[in-house]
C-alpha cells in the first residue's frame, strides 16, 4: 500500500499547482474589471463636472448682457452717457462688445471668462416695424475650457443659454 500512496502523491503535485493559477487568475479578472468599472464611472463623473462648469459659464454671460442692457442699455444702437462712467464689466473682467450699430437689426457679441471657463455671448436687437417694438435675443454659449482653447479642445463641453424680451 505505501507504493500506491507515494504514486497519488506524485500525482496531485501538479494539481495545486493548477488549482492556485486558476484562482490567482480568476481574481486577477476580477481586479481588472472593477479597475475598468473605475475608470469609467471617473470618466462619467468628469463630464457631470464639466457640464456644469459650461451651464454656468453660459448662465454667467447670459445674466451679464441682461443686466448691462436693462441697466444701462449698453446695447443699444447707441452707448447712452449713464454708461461711459461704469465700464462694463462681467466677473470682474472689461468687456468690449463688437457689431454695434445705428440701424435695426444688428448684432453684438462679446466674450469672457468667468472663473476660468469660456463665455461666448450674442445679443441680437431687432425692430417690428409695424408697432416700433425691440426685442432682444441674448444667446450665451459657455464652455468648459478657457476662451483661448474650447475650439481646439477635444474634452471641451459646451451648454447655452437663451433670453428673450
């Protein structure tokens, strides 16, 4: 009997040795699976983030131009004097719309970065020419990059914003 027992020694050596690649390779995959779930749930979390840093930085040009027309009409056909002692400013930041003209429609646009994000703003002016009614159109367009590379950048979001009156 002890011939037969040293051969089933012999034997199972190689059976360990299995067993333990198996399992080592077994909670290996689980490992890269949950590292894979991981990433992308980073990912996913990233582009929440960025949404909101573009949604805000919309929002942030959109009430910026609301309040300078309403306030002060900086955009009308004409800068009125109220607006030559305040110069108009948006987070902090000088801004300078371009397109300012004497006749309807026109349009005007500017751009700033409020807390480091991109905020492209468009104020449309027209008049109804059978009553002499304005209405304004304030499109703001916020990206989740800075100004100088949101059209270059490939992770760049962007949200918009529209005010009508």
């Amino acid at each position: 009997m002890a011939v037969a027992h040293n051969d089933m020694k012999r034997n199972s050596r190689g059976f360990t040795l299995l067993l333990a690649a198996l399992i080592s390779s077994v909670v290996l995959s689980l490992g890269a699976a949950i590292y894979q779930l991981a990433v992308k749930e980073l990912e996913l979390s990233s582009l929440g983030r960025d949404s909101q840093y573009a949604f805000f930085a919309a929002d942030t040009g959109a009430e910026c131009a609301l309040y300078w027309d309403i306030r002060f009409g900086y955009f009308a056909t004409s800068t009125p004097a109220e607006v030559v002692a305040p110069d108009p400013r948006c987070d902090e930041q000088e801004i300078t719309a371009t397109g300012r003209s004497a006749t309807f429609p026109y349009t005007m646009t500017f751009e700033f970065e409020p807390g480091g994000f991109c905020s492209v703003v468009t104020i449309n002016k027209t008049q109804n020419i059978l009553n002499g009614v304005i209405s304004t159109l304030i499109h703001a367009d916020g990206y989740s990059a800075t100004c100088a590379n949101y059209a270059t950048s490939d992770r760049a979001l962007q949200r918009s914003v529209e005010l009508h009156y």
